[in-house]
C-alpha cells in the first residue's frame, strides 16, 4: 500500500470541513479593539488568550493559529513599523502563547507562527517538539518569512533591504525572495531531520547494560546549506506526532512551492469559488513541480469573517468598523449570517479545497458566532464534526504518523523532503 | 502576620538533569521529558511555598570520543516551551530558565521573557549562562563564532541589550482607550538602538513591559571573571553546593565584589543548588545516601568522571583498582563534550587525586566517589532543616536550589517533611504574599531608568 492510498484511508470523513481559526490581537479589523464585545485592555494579559482558546476548543475547531512577527504591527508584511498610535500595537512570542495554552486544552492543534528569517532552526525544532510533548500530539508550525527591513535591524545580524509592493516583480524583488523561501526551506528540512534524529524508542534505559539511550538511535542530521549547517542530533526525544504539523501561508506560486516542498497544509486567500479552483489548480502544479511524494497538501481557504444575525447586521457591523478604519485584506472578508458563511464555505469547497481557516475580524464577538452559530449550522448539515475523535493534529488532517527518515525500512516518502539549497545552487 | 529577626530562606526546586547524579534506573524514576514530570515536580515544588523551579541547559548532547553519551540521562525539553506551560498550571512560584548568551539573539530573548513574564503574572527568571564551545556551535547559524574571552563580553552585551528593550515600553505604553482611539501613548513606545562589540541593534521592540519590568537575572559563574560578571549584573547567584566554611568564603568573596561594582550586596542573592537525602534516623539517611552514590557513581561511571580530569580514554582502567599511571592530556581534543569542565588545571588535579588515594589507600572509583560527594544534605529531615538554617543565618548563603537523584517524585519528601521544619522555625514562608518573583526574593524594583527602587515593605 503506497503512502498516498494509507492517508486517503485515514482521513478524516469526507463530510467534515476542517476548520481553524486564526488569533491575532483584537482581531483582523483594524478598529476591532473599539468593538463593544472587544477586551482592548486585556490583550496583554493570560486570560484573554486561555479564553479564546477555550472557545476554540468547545468549537471543535481543528487548529489554532497564532500570529507573531519581530516588529511592530504596521497592516503590511512588506513594511515596518508606522508610529500609529490608534491601532493595536504589540504583541507577545506566539510561540510561547501555544506552550501556555498546551495544558489549559485537551485537543484542538496549537500552531504559532515562527519565522525562519531570523530564528535558529535548532531552536525552532526544539520548541516545537518539546510543545508536542506538552500538548500530547497537537503541535504544529505556521512558517513565515520576514521581509521587514526593520525586523532585519531588530537583529542585527543581516541587512534586509526594504522592498515596495511595485518592486516585489523586478529582478531585485525576486533575488530577495527567493533567498528568503530557500532559507525557510532549508530551515523545515532541518526541522524535520531534527524531529526524525531520535529515532522512535531511541530511549531503552537498559539497566542490565547501563544504557539510557541506544546511541545507533541518535543520528547526526549534517545539514549543510547556503544559510546555515547544522548537526544534530536534537536534544528533544523525537515528539509524539513524530513531525509536528507544518502550514504556511501562500498567495501565489513560490509560497505555493515552498509549503508543496515541506509543508502539510496550505492556507491560501480564495475570493471566490472560481479563484479557489485557481489556486487549488496553482498548489497542485506546484506538487507536481517540486516532485512531492508525500501526502497532498491539504489547501485551506482563508476568510476574515464579520457575523451577525442577519445579513444587514453584518454589513452594517462592517461598515461601521470600516467608517473607523477601513480593512485592507488579502483574504476575502464575508459579513453574513453564521448560515450564510456555510452557504459559501460549502460552495467553495466544491473547488477542491478542504478547508477554512477563519480570520475573526473581531474578537472574542466573531469567533463566538464561529462556534456558536457556524458550527452548529455546519454540523445540522452533516459537514462537521460533533466531536473531536482523533487524538494527534496529524490525524485530524488524516496525515499518517512517519517513521524517522533514519530507521531502518523507512519509507521517506511519508513526508516532504526538499533539496538542500547547497545542493541546488 | 507576626514578624520574626531571623533571615528568610530562599529555596528553590531543579529539575534532576542530564549527569550522573540523576540515578535513571531507580524504580521511582520517570520520565525526563513527558510533560507529567514537570507538572508533578512544579506542583510539588508550589505546595511547599517554594520561590522558584530551576531548570538547566545543554545546547548539544553530551559525547565521549565522538559518540553520544549513553549512560546517564539523554535528552531534555525546550527550557522556554516547558516554563510556559507550566505558567498555566502554578500561580506563584518563580520559572527560572537556564538561556545561553551566546547562541541566542538579545531581541528575540527580550521577547520570550517578557512573554513569559507576562503569562505568569510577574515570575520569570533568566539564569545566563556563556559559552563558546565550537561542538555546540556545529548546531547553530554561526558555529563556534565566540572566543572564549569574548564570553562576558557578549553576556554583558546581552543583558545590557535585553534591559534596553524591557525599558523601551513604559508601564503606561498601552492606553487602549475605545472611546479615545488611542491605543497606543505615543508612536515613540517600544524605540530602542544598542550598540557595542557584539550588538550594533536599532527599531522598536514589540511586547509591552512585563510586570516584574525586568525578570530576574540569575547568573552561576564560579571563575573571578564570573564572579565579578554576577556581582555586577545579577539579582542572584546560582551556585554550587559547598562545605560550610568554602560556602562563607564564596558568600563573602562575592558580596564584597557587589560592593567593588557599586550596588549594596543586600540586592544579590546567593543561591547555591544541594541534593537532599532523607532518613528516618541519621544512620537510615546515610545509608540511603550510601546506596544512592553508589548507584551514581557506579564503576563506569566513576571511569567518565576520571577521564573529564584525564582528558583521554581511561576505558583500559580497572575502577577498583589503582588510579591510572598515565599523565592527563589537557591539550588534546576534548575527550568528552557537553559538559563543564571539572578542572583549570588537570595536572595539579591528578596530583591532588593522588595523594588522597594514596593516603587512604583508595582505588579509582573510591577516590572519585570521595571527590564527587559533596552537593548533598543527608540526615533527618530535622537535622537537613538545621543544616540548611545554618547556612542561611550564618551569611554563608540565603538559601538553596535543592533536588534529588529521582525525578519527578524526589521534591516530594523535601515538601512534606523538611519544608515545613523551616516554617515551623519562622524562617520560611507559609503562604506566597501573592507577589513577583522579584518581591518574593525581596529584590527591588527596577525603575525605566536605571535606579532600582526598594518593594513597598510587605506587612
């Protein structure tokens, strides 16, 4: 049985949406923190976050993702930090965030965002697994780049030029990302040697010859490319999911590449049901390109949703946040009925996708009519759990649990393997 | 609350590490990674009114001419992931996490501190720790880039950059007013530039001014030049256990380096780590400790502790037998990496090793167990109090970082029947005053600029 056909078989019934939520300060509107239902106050603080967690978790909600960066919230990946006095400014390590949260929840997936840009990867995968130990299986990775000039100066250690959206498609603009998407590849590929360098039961406390550890176990993971050379082994025993789920956020072909080379699961911005079918087309060219052998890609849909009772009350939500400061997305924003987001999320999935993950556009307001009203709809309609069955990440996604790439008989096609960029360059 | 003369005890919890002394195939030792032990052990330590948990660092495995080290422990969690989540699940105790300076950047550990500052109310401890070993390096963008003499340097630059960017945030930064529209005081929060040696770092820092304003600085350089560094820089000193005497004289040493380094000594705390072991009666206690050293220093082991003095492969040795007739090889290649050295001066160590078995008439592993039997209180849980009181009220200390060789449950019987001993004695706490890390240990309060400000005086 190839890998392909086993994780067809376990996947999660075909009747359920997965669905994760994004969680990122008051919320995805700009003037979400002046929203009446908003903690503006409590933002920086545990309870909030073990709040809306909790909420989450009561959703049965697949995931959570944390967003982080190493500046200032600016509105713009591409640019730093703009002295704005009337936004929410701030944030805390969502690393941290998802240890923190690990032992207030029992099952929803704990993703926070890290990136590759200006992170050690033997840091990052340490993190990480240790965060899978904690959780019992339901670590996952949000991999990010950072182009922010600024963020390269909060560091010290490279000089990143700021580049302007108009520049992103001249040659300058390409050269610098694709440098950055072959350091983000290199750093999962080390991530995931590092994960795999214990091998399953590499700890054998063997009393009889004084032995903790089988030390044929332990591998040097030697990964030497054009960013960085590391060498292993982890110090973290291999986690429970083996490797922690990895996601990435894409909105076009060279993100869509890199998360077909290392990632599990894709977000991705569709506005429509024909631009879903577009994109969905766009991650499998890219499988095909990168010549993935392991499982496909599971492609989420990203939507900043604002909710109401009815469909005026929801626009009239989102003109009101936007008369205060108006929302500029690269996902599409639906203001509907919790009735009517399941109308589209079922409708766009015709196109291939598998998922959602929901950005509220005001928190805890929209993430409560998440759960208390989308998913009590989408459940009436038989196309979401009712309970959460499987214990890991990985297998609410119906991703098989990988033998480490170092054990004997190990079928590496069981998860992406790039290149090295030393190699390829 | 009625108040007593006598000096307060520190005490802490570590968590049984990766060496010799954690004794793994003792049936009541388990897991060293699971999440289940560090709850345990936390929980434990915080039903005991304990100040803080203390966990270590190693960046690489430890090896043995070139192979990883199989014997004693292997493995341990991320030290940042684990005190975080156990922010969730304790309420008071202080989390200190052993971070190394030299392979971490200043703006991304500014960042995870004031995190877990944050997350936990007020109860984060950084313990810095230096290095510039090329084997730990081979894990990291940079490699072996430090030179050894650059260490402090680099510490220094480190916490002088981080306090940078735990100051760059008033407490009063974030205003969040809806009806104002003002989130922010003013788009000046969060600006910083540092500049030095090592950092040449600019911007503006992005997590709000945690509640202790800086976490404590925990710092455990036992080399002058480690000495000084903490006399200098930190809130307290994490040690290593001592015989009573030694203890004074290293307490003293250092208050007067604080002194030299224009702080008044009462702002630095010394703390140095013990293992305990209990008995019934003193005869029931010593020989528990007996049969427990015997087990960490098995003959094996008793071989590697020689050879991190000898610098070469002692595996040819018999341990029962005579100390090895060959020279030390201090020059040669690391024999074992991933650990401390024990010596500054292999040569004069044999020599001294050699007396001592030669006066007593000992082989290897009885010269070894000798040497390495130091870091422990053994007695009745009475007798352990005492010790432990003595050394406080004697100025040889303020306190310890205690432990066992059996983890999760070896905090267990500390809590239960030595802890309350010191509180019976009006000498340690019996209740947390719902307070910082940073009050708890009675430190003061760093202001945005520069002056430490004394706690209000708890009553």
């Amino acid at each position: 049985m190839s890998p392909n056909d086993q994780s067809t078989q376990d996947r999660t019934a075909p009747s359920s949406l997965h669905l994760a939520v994004a969680l990122d300060g008051a919320g995805w509107h700009p003037a979400a923190w002046r929203e009446p239902g908003a903690r503006p106050g409590e933002l920086f603080g545990a309870r909030y976050w073990a709040d809306l967690a909790h909420t989450a978790e009561r959703g049965l909600l697949d995931l959570l993702t944390i967003e982080d960066a190493f500046g200032l919230q600016s509105g713009d990946h591409l640019t730093g930090s703009q002295r704005r006095t009337d936004r929410v400014q701030g944030r805390f390590d969502a690393s941290l965030v998802a240890a923190f949260l690990a032992p207030l929840t029992s099952r929803i997936g704990l993703v926070p965002t890290v990136t590759t840009t200006h992170t050690e990867p033997f840091h990052v995968a340490s993190a990480l697994s240790t965060l899978d130990h904690d959780s019992h299986g339901r670590a996952g990775w949000r991999v990010q780049t950072s182009i922010r000039a600024d963020e390269a100066a909060h560091v010290g250690r490279r000089v990143i030029p700021g580049v302007r959206r108009s520049e992103l498609d001249t040659a300058r603009g390409r050269a610098l990302v694709a440098e950055l998407f072959g350091e983000a590849t290199d750093a999962v590929e080390v991530v995931r040697r590092l994960w795999d360098s214990w091998e399953d039961g590499a700890e054998i406390r063997d009393a009889a010859t004084g032995r903790f550890v089988d030390r044929d176990a332990l591998h040097h993971v030697d990964f030497e490319g054009r960013y960085f050379s590391v060498r292993g082994p982890s110090i973290v025993p291999r986690p429970p999911q083996g490797q922690p789920l990895v996601t990435s956020l894409a909105h076009g072909y060279a993100p869509s590449l890199l998360a077909a080379r290392v990632g599990d699961v894709v977000f991705t911005t569709p506005h429509d049901a024909d631009d879903a079918a577009r994109i969905v087309t766009q991650v499998r060219t890219a499988e095909r390109a990168a010549g993935r052998t392991a499982p496909p890609l599971r492609i989420l849909g990203d939507l900043v949703v604002v909710l109401g009772d009815t469909d005026a009350e929801a626009r009239d939500r989102l003109a009101r946040l936007d008369a205060r400061d108006p929302l500029s997305s690269d996902a599409a924003v639906l203001a509907t009925t919790p009735s009517g987001l399941a109308d589209t999320l079922l409708a766009w999935r015709g196109a291939g996708l598998d998922g959602y993950r929901l950005r509220p556009a005001v928190l805890p307001t929209d993430l409560d009519a998440i759960v208390d009203g989308l998913v009590p709809e989408l459940q009436r309609r038989g196309a979401f759990r009712t309970g959460y069955t499987e214990t890991t990440l990985r297998e609410r996604f119906g991703l098989p649990r990988p033998a480490s790439r170092y054990a004997a008989g190990a079928d590496p096609a069981l998860v992406p393997a790039p290149t090295p960029t030393g190699a390829t360059a | 609350m009625s108040r007593t003369d006598r000096k307060q005890i520190v005490l802490g919890a570590y968590f049984p590490g990766v060496n010799h002394d954690t004794v793994w195939s003792d049936p009541a030792s388990g897991s060293h990674i699971a999440w289940e032990s560090f709850e345990h052990w936390a929980r434990t330590a915080e039903r005991g009114k304990l100040d803080l948990l203390f966990l270590a660092e190693g960046l690489r495995l430890r090896t043995r001419g070139g192979e990883v080290f199989d014997q004693d422990v292997v493995g341990r969690p991320d030290t940042f992931t684990v005190l975080a989540a156990l922010a969730a699940v304790t309420e008071h105790i202080g989390l200190a996490g052993t971070i190394n300076s030299t392979f971490n950047e200043p703006y991304e550990l500014a960042r995870k501190f004031a995190t877990l500052d944050t997350l936990s109310g007020g109860r984060a401890a950084w313990n810095v720790v230096t290095s510039s070993d090329v084997p730990t390096g081979e894990n990291f963008r940079r490699g072996g880039f430090l030179g050894h003499h650059q260490r402090y340097e680099r510490a220094g630059e480190t916490l002088t950059a981080v306090r940078a960017l735990w100051d760059s945030w008033g407490s009063d930064a974030v205003v969040a007013d809806p009806a104002s529209g003002r989130f922010l005081r003013d788009g000046h929060v969060g600006d910083f530039a540092v500049s030095g040696h090592q950092f040449d770092i600019a911007g503006r820092f992005s997590v709000p001014r945690s509640p202790q304003g800086h976490p404590v600085i925990l710092q455990a350089g036992e080399s002058p030049a480690g000495r000084d560094f903490a006399a200098a820089h930190s809130d307290a000193i994490f040690s290593r256990y001592q015989r009573f005497e030694e203890a004074r004289a290293f307490h003293d040493d250092v208050k007067a380096r604080v002194r030299a380094a224009g702080r008044n000594p009462d702002e630095v705390r010394i703390l140095p780590s013990a293992g305990v072991v209990l008995g019934d009666t003193e005869d029931e206690a010593r020989e528990r400790h007996a049969d427990i050293h015997d087990r960490q220093v098995d003959p094996w082991t008793a071989i590697v502790l020689a050879e991190m003095v000898w610098n070469r492969d002692l595996s040819a040795f018999d341990p029962d037998g005579p100390l090895p007739d060959v020279d030390p090889t201090p020059d040669a290649p690391k024999w074992i990496e991933g650990r401390a050295p024990l010596t500054q001066d292999a040569h004069a160590t044999v020599a001294a090793w050699r007396e001592l078995a030669g006066n007593r008439g000992w082989s290897l592993r009885e010269t070894v167990k000798h040497v390495f039997d130091r870091a422990v209180f053994v007695g009745t849980p009475e007798r352990v109090a005492d010790e432990i009181d003595r050394y406080v009220q004697a100025d040889a200390c303020d306190g310890f970082i205690l432990g066992s060789h059996v983890s999760p449950s070896g905090l267990d019987e500390v809590v239960d029947r030595v802890v309350p001993i010191l509180q019976e004695r009006g000498v340690f706490r019996n209740d947390y005053g719902g307070g910082t890390l940073r009050e708890n240990l009675g430190l003061a309060h760093p202001s945005r600029f520069g002056q430490r400000r004394r706690p209000a005086v708890a009553s």
